[in-house]
C-alpha cells in the first residue's frame, strides 16, 4: 500500500474506500510492524474492516450521530460473511435514521430477551440476582425458596414464557402439587436423598415463593404483572400441640434412659431439652456457636443473619445453663459449635431423625420438633407471664404473633373461680 513506510510502528493505517467484496477482504491483511490496519466499503456509509497481526479480521461500522460518534462491532470475519454484515451494518443506519444511537438499541434488545424469559430461568435469575435486593433475607430462607420453586414450580410451569404465565396456570399448579404430581425421592449426595410430598402446605408455601419471585420480575422490569396474587391459597391448618407438665417430664426422663442406655447420642438430647427450656427455634441451637453463649450474663446472643427475626438475646435459665457448661467442659479445642459434627467441622446433622425416635419412645408421636417452642410459651403463660414477656423470650418481632398464646393465660383465672367455688361449698 503507497505511503505505509513513512507510517510509524503501531500507527492505526486507514485505507482509501474501495467496495468490500469477499476477494478483496481475503487478501487485505495488517502490514508487519502495524497495530492493525482499516479498509473501508465505499457503498456503506462507515462500514469497514479491520486487519490485525493475528490474521483477524473485523466487520465494524462508525457511526455519528447529533454530535455523538461510536464504532460498532458486527462480527468476525469467517464467523459471518461480508453479506451479512452489510445486513447488519444497514439495519444499524436505518435506527440511526430513526433517532436511535446503536448501544440504545442494543440495550432495548437485552431487554426484550430478558422479557421473554422462561420462567424456570426467571427462578434462577432472582435466586442468584434477588439477594441483592433482600439484605437482611437469611441465606436459609433462599434456600428453602430454591427447594419450593425447583422442585415443584419449575416441573409444571418452568417452560412456559415467565409474561405468559396466568392465574389460572398457578392455580392449576397448586392444584397439582396438593394432589401430588411433584412428588418424588431426589438423590441429594452419595448419602444423602430428599422425600418431596407435595401436598396442601407444600403447595401453599410454593406459590408464596413465586409471588416473591415475580414481585422482583416487576422491579426488574422483566414482567408487567404478578399472576400469584390473586390465587386463592389455602388457609394453614394450626398445628400448635402444646407439651401438658406431666408429657414434659416423661420426655425429660425418656431422654435420660435414652442416653444412659446409649441409644440416642448425648449431643441430640441436649438439643432437645435445650429446644424446650429455651423455647429457641431449631437452626438456633443446632448450629448453636460457643462465641455466641454468654455465661456470666446467662444469655444466647444471635446476629442478624442467625435469627430469623433479626438479632435476637435469648435467657438461659439454671437447667440450660447447666447442660452447656457441660458440654463446655468436654469441648474439643477444635470445636466452634456447641453440637459439633463427627464427620465435618460443622455442626451436627440428624437431629430430627433422634427426635423421632426420641418422641416414639415417649408417647409424643404426635408432637412435632416446634411444638416444644410452643410448649416453653405455654408453661410461661400459664406462670401468669405476659404476652409481651413471652414475645420478647421468643424473638417475636410482631406482637400478634405471640397472640395464640393469650388463651393459656386462663389457668391462673380458672384458679380464681375454683377458690371462688371452694368458699361457697366449703359448707358442704
């Protein structure tokens, strides 16, 4: 090419405008010593290629528009051909024309390929990106959310376009999943499985999932609407079983024969009597950390990201802080939590597998793991505690949630009426 020895090493070389065609492309290479080398088309306004070292060659088109100017990418060459850049390169001018700049339309096409998102790859989108917009979720709720939607929304209604997706399609889903057709054994690990039911409160609790999900969708921008809020869901059924003083004690000495007789291990019966002297929820103490506890103030002490309603002191009394300086004494120095696992440096795993047998054992097959944190409200309740005691113990952050207990507080009234009764048939 005419000139290019008096060129400096690494100067950019643009060539006079010739019409591109596939010859002249094959044979236009970057000239040695240059950074790269640019040859026009003298048919579209801007349309070039680009010629570098490696043997690379790139369809770009320059653009200016209202002052502004930019360098837009079409493709490699050998990836497409000069035919279809100059297809591109037109329809780029053609929204120049229209008043629109190339990064603006690239932009709405982003967009429009997020709107017609599947909506099994909606789910995942707000499981990786929705953290971001929910700081104070605890990581245990998103998993359990990831659980609801993969193994139930996303087996009826993930291909479906996530905009298409109607009231009537998640009620039918809910439907579905109350009778049961997501019901399966998972393979979780080489020792692990997960049993999915399915049934009324999986579907309930799956469909609240998925409103969360579309919820976001909206702030995103994604879908215009959420087709899960005018889904009649079904009411939960109150499952509140509240241990009596005597089931307390015959638990406590099921423990105790339990674990003297070596068939329950000692850590799982000090989570379960821990689980009732405290009224704590079951991630609280089962990954219970020794920084957390403290002793000289007999108190629990848990972050924001432990406790489901935000940081959160729970009182010990003298029997739990009993069973923790004990353990404490047989710590490991390894050992961070409280209740260690023997196979990780995390803490223990299977506690609802000894409870269930634990409850069989006692004659508590009906009681279930939270009803023991029901039991500790109840038995302070019926000690003439108030309701804003008992919800400040439990880490209540609303005060109707502590509300289902106002009826236990009628015992010490039941005493008043039966002195009452004894006064006026003491004569008898």
């Amino acid at each position: 090419y005419p000139g290019l020895r008096e060129l400096r090493v690494f100067e950019v070389v643009d060539l006079a405008r010739t019409k591109l065609t596939k010859r002249t492309v094959d044979s236009f290479h970057c000239p040695l010593g240059m950074e790269r080398a640019t040859l026009f088309d003298s048919e579209i306004l801007g349309l070039h290629v680009e010629a570098f070292p490696s043997g690379r060659k790139i369809y770009r088109l320059k653009w200016k528009r209202d002052g502004k100017q930019g360098r837009e990418t079409l493709g490699e060459h050998g990836v497409i051909t000069l035919e279809q850049a100059r297809k591109k390169a037109i329809a780029l001018r053609a929204n120049l024309l229209e008043g629109k700049a190339p990064k603006e339309t690239r932009a709405a096409k982003a967009a429009e390929i997020r709107r017609a998102i599947a909506l099994r790859d909606l789910i995942e989108m707000w499981l990786t990106e929705g953290p971001a917009a929910a700081p104070s979720k605890r990581q245990s709720s998103w998993d359990t959310d990831a659980r609801k939607l993969r193994r139930h929304i996303a087996p009826l209604l993930g291909a479906k376009r996530a905009r298409e997706v109607s009231r009537t399609d998640v009620e039918n889903a809910q439907r579905g999943i109350t009778r049961g057709d997501t019901a399966r054994d998972v393979k979780t690990g080489p020792r692990g499985r997960s049993i999915v039911k399915g049934g009324e409160g999986a579907a309930r609790s799956a469909v609240l999932s998925l409103s969360s999900c579309y919820s976001w969708a909206i702030d995103q921008g994604i879908v215009d609407e959420n087709p899960c809020l005018s889904v009649k869901k079904s009411k939960p059924r109150k499952m509140e079983r509240f241990l009596s003083q005597e089931e307390a004690t015959r638990l406590f000495a099921t423990l105790h024969e339990l674990q003297v007789c070596g068939q329950i291990d000692g850590g799982f019966a000090d989570m379960i009597r821990l689980l009732l002297l405290t009224g704590a929820r079951k991630s609280e103490i089962q990954e219970l950390q020794w920084r957390e506890i403290d002793f000289e103030r007999q108190l629990i002490r848990l972050s924001r990201e432990r406790s489901k309603t935000g940081e959160k002191t729970i009182p010990l009394n003298d029997e739990a802080l009993r069973i923790l300086k004990d353990r404490l004494r047989r710590r490991k120095i390894s050992n961070i939590h409280a209740f260690p696992s023997r196979r990780s440096a995390g803490p223990a795993q299977g506690l609802q597998k000894a409870w269930n047998f634990a409850r069989t054992r006692a004659d508590l097959s009906d009681v279930r793991l939270h009803d023991l944190r029901h039991s500790f409200a109840s038995f302070a309740a019926a000690d003439g505690a108030s309701l804003y005691l008992i919800g400040k113990a439990l880490g209540h952050s609303q005060s109707q949630t502590t509300e289902r207990y106002a009826h236990l507080r009628d015992d010490p009234l039941r005493a008043v009426a039966a002195g009452v009764q004894n006064r006026i048939f003491s004569g008898k």
